[in-house]
C-alpha cells in the first residue's frame, strides 16, 4: 500500500509512545453525580494517553473537527501550520484514538480540501485502507461567495474509517415527518399508508414486453423503449394482491405500491447536500449567539444538527462518544441530549470559558440546536477534570505520589489491552483479574499492609501463599509485578510464576 512522506515523520511515528501518562484530576460534578460523562482540560494527545487504561477499546464513535491548517489564524487555535508539521500533529493522535476505539466502533473526521487528502492517506496508514468506509461531503454554506478568487468553496469533507470493517456498527437514519408525508391511503388499503412508483425500467427486454390489463378492462403497454420490471408470473401475482395501483378511475397508467409499514429507515447517501438536514455554518454561529456573547464566538462552530446526523449513524442511546478536538463543545452537547455518554478533550482557557458554560445550559435544559427535535428538556451532569501528575518520572521510575489504583489500572492495560474493570463493593486486593487464563497482581505501595518485604511489596514466600489464597479456584499461571523478588527462579517456574519488577517492566509510555 502507498503510504506518505513528510519531514520529521519518523518523529511522529514514535510521538505516541513517548506520551507521559498522567493522572486524570476530577475537579468538579455538574447535575447528577454519577453521570460518566467527561470534560477534560489539557493537551488532547495526553489526554488521550491518560484515557486507555479506563476508555481503551471501548468507544463506539469519534468525531474530532481537527484545524484545518488553512493559513489563515483563528482566536482560539494557532491554525497556520505546515503540511509537514500539521501531519505531524495529527498522527500520534490518530493513532491513540484508533486504540480507543471499540472493535465495532468508528471514527468521523472533519476536514476541507486543504488537508483531506493528504489525511486520507494518513489514515489509511493508521486504520488500514479496508477499512476506510466513505468520504461524506457536507455542505457548509450555502450562498456563493462573490469575491471568491476562483470558486466558492461550500462544502467540506467528513472522512469515515471503521475500526474493523467486518465488524463495524453502522445504523440507517431515523424517517422524518416530511418523508412519512409522502405516503397516503386513497383506496383505504388494510395495510395502511402507501406511495407508488414506476412499473416500468429504462430499458426493452423482451419477456417483460407484454400487456396487462386494469379491472376496467383497460390494456396498458410499457412506453416504448421500456419494460416491465416484472415477468408475467409476478406482475399477476402483484395485481392479485393489490400492489399494482391504476388510479382512482382504475384506468391511469399502472404504478406498483410501496406501503409505509414496509419501508426501512433511511440509507444515507455519502453527499449531506441539504442544508436543511444537516444544518450549515451560519446555523452553527446563531447557536453559538444564544450560549455565549457576541464577542466571545468560537470562531469556527459546527451545527448540532451535523453531529446528530453522525451520532445518529454510529451509535445507540448510552454508547460511549469522544471528541478531542471539542472547541466549542458541540459534540458532547449533542451527545449529552441524545442519550450517549461522552468524552470531550479541549486544551486552553476555553474548557472552561466556553465547553463548561455550554454543557452547564444543556443539564439545565436549553433549547437550543436539537433540543426540541429530540425533546430534550434537561438533566443528566458530567464531571470536569484536569491533566495531573505523571504517573512516571522522566528517569522511568514510579512518581512516589502515585496511588495504587492509578498504578493498577495502567499495569492491566498494559498486559491486556482493555481497562481494568474495578471490584465494586471490595477492600482493595493486590490481585487486578485473571485474563486470558493468567492471573495478575500488583505488589505496590504497601497494598497488603504495609512498606516491609513481609508486608508486601516483595514478593517472598508468604506473600505468594496469600496471593494463591485470593483465588484459590484458579490452577493457572501468575503475573506478579512487585519491587522485587526473594524467590528462587526454579520455585518460580514450579509455582507456575512469572515476576515483573517495576518500575523497569512497566512500559511508561
């Protein structure tokens, strides 16, 4: 597969890896308490390291509106960067983001021409390039700008990759009330509502060339040029059971029936070519203007109706959405009245001045955006939080701040690839789980007791008999991670053992 260059990729490559991982701080609750929804504050690539060991693998949809790297500056981004340096932006992060990602989930990214492309082939990279879905072309405005230089740029793209394509989870768009309007029952038909359509194809086959008649009597023929859709044998079948539809008088041309209580929800089309469906820039901006003050706009807003169309495609009511580039918090809004849980990363003053105040009217119930679509009227909350500590110090070793919890959780990601599941209505426990038939424990911070070898931190002889005594059922091999070792490697290897010391075996980045 083709893949892109570009100055300091090899950088970029390795970027994820060196993340820190640091503390997520919850600084305060808004609405109901045990709501899991999220605000952070804080650089969005460690954001999103800090994320795995609680998020990883489990979101059903991503939608970042990344900056487009227009060469032109934005109040609240630094948007004039290079190609080369914008990639570079971009990779770590999509690579992150791909780990987060469920096995059924997918990624949505907002994008205009100056960048599409090049993105395209980034994630290729990053995705794979079967599973990249479709390019969805939005119509952002929708009046021509005269005093463009050479055409007036209305749309942008919107880049849809699968986490796994055999596996994603795609749904079709909920029928509106204008497409429902359409069907009628004129001839009082039990099985309800129903529209028609053309009998005939656009093209001449000679076993569907052939006369059907009306109860009338009435002979039609198909124009010529043109034939059935239907053998005789099916266009009999049809008319018997009332399908076919030869107007009031029973002598208009014949259309075949189409029954409302029959039709699926609709099937998107890859152009969101209607303003009217997906809403526009100008709608994204009047939102803004009831939220915050005039001269305090995000500068570049996406409509709610934009993001509902997404979370609508994606995802089911109390599935897990994420946005790291949140600006003005749009997606988390959407998501919040719509019924998903939510994560949303913004960097800067603006969390606060502008992501939390938003959030805060949607618990109150505003009535902005979508809010009466969906019939919203308020409630729910979320919680605001900080990038804190690191969780390891530059030399590698373990920042002694660090609780055993935080420590806990980072060491089963890093083992399994999936967070931590935490032992409700349990007394801490030095053993994390077993997975995939090996059970792991942490030996840290005076879990078992206190800072002694016998206490805890080291592994020795009775500290492993107390570990076999949690789980007694299991015959399995073990992972201990522990300061050190006072065991034989030949007791170790009959006691089915393997030891990890930490800090050294525990990746921190």
């Amino acid at each position: 597969m083709p893949t892109l260059d570009w100055l300091h990729k090899h950088q970029a490559l390795r970027a994820a890896g060196r993340v820190p991982y640091r503390l997520l701080n919850a600084e305060s609750v808004y609405g109901e308490a045990n709501a899991d929804n999220w605000l952070i504050q804080g650089d969005n690539l460690e954001a999103l390291k800090a994320l795995l060991p609680f998020h990883g693998g489990r979101v059903k949809c991503i939608y970042i509106d990344p900056p487009y790297n227009t060469r032109s500056a934005f109040e609240h981004y630094d948007d004039n960067l290079e190609h080369s340096q914008w990639l570079s932006m971009m990779y770590p992060r999509l690579e992150l983001l791909r780990e987060l990602l469920a096995e059924d989930g997918s990624i949505w990214v907002s994008i205009d021409d100056n960048e599409a492309h090049y993105l395209k082939v980034a994630m290729d990279e990053v995705f794979g390039r079967r599973n990249f879905i479709a390019n969805v072309v939005w119509q952002k405005k929708y009046a021509v700008k005269s005093d463009s230089e050479f055409l007036s740029e209305s749309h942008d793209h919107i880049l849809l990759y699968a986490k796994s394509r055999e596996r994603v989870a795609l749904y079709r768009l909920p029928r509106t009330e204008q497409q429902d309007s359409r069907y009628s029952n004129p001839d009082n038909d039990p099985r309800g509502p129903w529209t028609s359509g053309p009998l005939q194809r656009n093209e001449a086959r000679d076993y569907a060339i052939y006369p059907i008649a009306s109860s009338t009597g009435k002979e039609h023929w198909p124009p010529k040029g043109t034939s059935w859709r239907f053998t005789t044998e099916r266009m009999a079948a049809l008319i018997a059971d009332h399908r076919i539809w030869f107007g009031a008088s029973g002598n208009n041309v014949p259309r075949l029936k189409r029954f409302l209580a029959e039709v699926a929800n609709s099937v998107p089309a890859t152009t969101w070519w209607s303003y009217s469906d997906a809403g526009h820039n100008d709608e994204a901006r009047r939102e803004a203007k009831l939220i915050h003050e005039a001269n305090d706009l995000f500068g570049t807003p996406k409509p709610e109706r934009v993001a509902q169309r997404i979370l609508s495609l994606a995802t089911r009511p109390d599935d897990l959405v994420l946005d790291s580039f949140l600006g003005s918090g749009t997606t988390a809004a959407v998501a919040h009245k719509m019924g998903r849980r939510y994560i949303g990363i913004e960097m800067g003053d603006h969390a606060r001045s502008h992501c939390l105040p938003r959030l805060q009217k949607v618990v109150e119930g505003e009535q902005g955006g979508i809010s009466q679509a969906v019939g919203w009227k308020g409630g729910g909350g979320f919680r605001f939080f900080t990038l804190g500590q690191p969780v390891f110090l530059a030399d590698g070793r373990i920042n002694p701040e660090i609780r055993f919890a935080s420590l806990a959780s980072w060491v089963w990601y890093q083992e399994m690839r999936r967070p931590l599941v935490p032992r409700e209505g349990l007394e801490p426990s030095p053993l994390l789980g077993v997975g995939d038939g090996t059970a792991i424990a942490l030996l840290y911070n005076g879990i078992l007791g206190d800072r002694r070898p016998q206490g805890g931190n080291v592994l020795t002889s009775a500290i492993l008999a107390r570990l076999k005594g949690l789980l007694p059922a299991h015959d399995g091999p073990w992972l201990v991670f522990g300061e050190c070792s006072r065991l034989s490697e030949q007791r170790l290897a009959n006691e089915r053992v393997r030891f990890k010391q930490i800090p050294y075996a525990i990746r921190a980045g």
